[in-house]
C-alpha cells in the first residue's frame, strides 16, 4: 500500500468528504468582499465557482448534477454569480493554503488536527505508508476515501491514486508543513 486514507476532513466543523450546500461556504472562507468566477468545464459538464479569499488561500466549488436532482436546466446557473445565490445547491470543495501560517481554521481529518505547527515527524507516524512515498520536494499525499470504497481499497490499492481519487496534499519544508490542500478526484 502506497498511501494512507482519511474517509472524513473537516473544515471549520463542514465535511468535505461529501457534497456542501454553497450558503455552508461561508463557514469556511469570507465570500463578501471576494470575487467569485464561474466556469463552465467542458471536461466533466459541471459549473465551478472559484475565490482566491486572500493571496495564500483558494477554493473551488465543483457542481455535479447528481448531487442535485432539483436542477433541471443548465440555465439555473446563468444568474447566478455569488455563493449566496446558489444557496442550497451542492457541490464539492477543493481548498488549497499555499502558506500554512495562514491557516486559521479548524482543520481536522479524521482524529487528527492539522495546525500550521503540524511537522514531517507528526505526518510520518500519523501516515506511515504516505510518507514513505514522499517525494524528494517535501510533497505526500494522503488519500480521501468515502466509507463503502475502504473494502475495496484494501483489496486493490493499486487502484486508488491522486489525482484520479480525492487526496490531501500535504507539503513539508524544513521539517514543517508549508502547504495543505484538499484535492477532489479529476474525472477527466
């Protein structure tokens, strides 16, 4: 096995190991005074809603159409530009700190807390078979695993890997974490 798996990360108490209504988004970085953009990926046929809530700090917000039955036409989004606005609507959060000394919020995957004190020797008995696989950079990655794909993983570890599953990266630099960010698996 090449890497360790989390099935839960919290943010600020909201699991983002499932879809998060867009008005909980809020709770995890400050909307009002960011610019959103709204893109449309051709890749996957889903909306993405981006903020950069300061220069160290970005999240996305993917759409997919199966967290969200109630949305029947793709003009729904056309209106829509803010968080606030897409309200109830679902979606998955990637969320990236590029400098852990700005991370200020209550991160928590499974039991542990990931603080920006968090050092390689806490990652290194935390996730043994992660940070075997560390590269030379400082960069390991640990995966993001819904409950009912454990069996599976178990059996076939091979068949679980970033970016094609959802991760957490972690980076380390002088023995310290420099970055984290949670990374939803790519479909395409």
């Amino acid at each position: 096995i090449s890497y360790n798996y989390v099935t839960s990360i919290k943010v600020n108490q909201i699991e983002l190991n499932a879809p998060v209504s867009a008005d909980q988004i809020n709770k995890l970085v400050k909307t009002e005074s960011t610019k959103t953009h709204r893109t449309y990926s051709e890749c996957t046929g889903n909306y993405e809603y981006s903020l950069n809530p300061s220069s160290n700090q970005a999240l996305t917000f993917e759409i997919y159409a199966e967290d969200n039955p109630q949305i029947k036409h793709e003009q729904f989004y056309q209106d829509k530009s803010n968080f606030k606005q897409l309200g109830q609507t679902k979606g998955r959060v990637w969320l990236t700190w590029n400098n852990s000394k700005d991370m200020n919020d209550k991160i928590v995957v499974n039991n542990t807390q990931i603080t920006p004190q968090y050092t390689l020797q806490q990652f290194k008995q935390d996730f043994k078979h992660s940070a075997q696989s560390m590269n030379p950079k400082g960069d390991a990655q640990v995966l993001i695993l819904e409950v009912e794909q454990v069996k599976e993983f178990m059996k076939h570890p091979e068949d679980f890997s970033p970016p094609y599953t959802a991760y957490l990266n972690f980076s380390f630099k002088n023995g310290k974490l420099a970055q984290f960010s949670i990374q939803q698996a790519l479909a395409c």
